[in-house]
C-alpha cells in the first residue's frame, strides 16, 4: 500500500507539472502578444498579478519573462502539448 500511495502522488505531480507547463507557455504567449505596449509591460504585469490572485505565486518579473521566453522558443502550442504528455 505504501508504493502505491507514493506512485499515485508522483502521478499527480506530474499532472500538475503538465498543466502548469502548459500554464506558464500561455502566458508567454500572452505576454509576447503584448509586448509591443512597451518594456514596462511586465513590470507592471507581475504587481497586478499579484494584486488580482493574492494567494498565487510565481508571478514574479523574472518568471514572467522566463515565461515569454519559453513561448517564444517554442511558438507552437502542439509540441508543448505533446511535450508535456511525454512527462508521465
């Protein structure tokens, strides 16, 4: 019952890392798309982020555009996706 108590939890963490991959390239993609509003746009992003989800985190300036860079390098939401799959 112990291992299958340990397989089940690294099941759903993997779950979550899944989703949460496929989270931070949206909102790379988000943020790409409105990048031309200027360079200050994710400084000020990550305070009003912070602002509208108060109990989330890792929506600082730095992760944010560690985020724009990941949907830049990877524009095509399919290979994230089947990327992703490939984690479990």
């Amino acid at each position: 019952m112990f291992v299958a108590g340990k397989i089940c939890i690294i099941v759903k963490n993997n779950s979550v890392q899944k989703n949460m991959l496929l989270l931070y390239h949206e909102i790379g993609c988000i943020i790409n798309e409105y990048k031309v509003w200027g360079n200050k746009f994710i400084d000020n992003l990550a305070p009003d982020i912070r602002i509208a989800f108060p109990d989330s985190k890792g929506y600082s300036v730095r992760k944010l555009k560690y985020m724009a860079k990941f949907a830049a390098a990877y524009p095509d939401r399919e290979f994230v996706q089947t990327v992703s799959a490939q984690i479990l």
